[in-house]
C-alpha cells in the first residue's frame, strides 16, 4: 500500500482519479499525469514526492476497500505462491523434467509413491577446490634468482 504504483492497474487508476478529483494533487502534478498517463510505466518518475506520497496515504486510508479487490487478492496469491515456488524444494521445477513443469514432489511420487526427502546437501560451484595463493612478486624473484 506504501508503493501504490505496484498496484493493479485498475486500482491504481482509481486512485489517481480520487486525487485529481479530490484535489489532493497539485496543478502542477495534474498537468504531469496528463501528460505522461499514456505511458503509466513512467509516471512515477515525472510526479512530485508530495504526489507520490498522497497517493500512498490514499492507498493505505481505502485499504479495506483494496484488499477486498478480486484483483488485489489474485496479485497477492501470485506474488506469494511465485515466492514459495522459489524457496521451497519441493515445489520447484524438477530440472530433468522432460515436459520442464514437473516439480519435484510429483517427481518423487511418479517414482515411489512412499519416497519422501530426508536430507538436504547444497553444493556451491568450486566448493572444496583449494586455490595456490602465491605471491607474484616472489614468483618473479624465484625466476629471475
């Protein structure tokens, strides 16, 4: 609610038109978001912070009114179940998936429906290679010595 232009669209421009016509904003922010609306994706960078910040205290004073949004709700669920999907293990993309959409857990139950994962061992690339720290100074004047 703090950063209304990541709101929905159709919500966002909601609460535009309460400030315009409330007269919440400037004429000078107006005239802006007059000329720049065509390309919504900018117009934050055009507004003034008092703008920015008046239309954040609307967002967060019809919060009710924006949670109980069909839209709000569905981007709300995507955004979290895109998050799980990244952290949790056995709901990501099994890699050797053929049709690459299979995640893990309907990997592990296509194979044995009893297999469960037991223990988690992350490798990092180049883990456990030592590397030579020389000094090149004194590799010169080995050479040269």
């Amino acid at each position: 609610m703090n950063d209304p232009f990541s709101l929905p669209k159709p919500i966002l421009n909601k609460l535009i038109d309460r400030a315009i016509n409330e007269n919440v904003w400037s004429d000078a922010d107006k005239a802006i978001y007059e000329e720049k609306k065509s390309n919504m994706n900018f117009l934050p960078n055009f507004l003034s912070d008092a703008a920015k910040a008046s239309l954040a205290e609307l967002a967060v004073a019809d919060k009710a009114n924006i949670s109980a949004d069909k839209i709000f709700a569905g981007l709300v669920e995507g955004r979290i179940s895109k998050h799980l999907k990244e952290i949790c293990l056995l709901d990501q993309v099994y890699v050797k998936a053929e049709d690459g959409k299979q995640n893990v857990a309907a990997y592990l139950k296509s194979v044995d429906a009893n297999l469960t994962v037991a223990k988690i061992v992350r490798f990092e690339v180049g883990e456990g290679m030592e590397k030579k720290n020389e000094d090149f100074a004194a590799e010169v004047a080995a050479q040269l010595g």
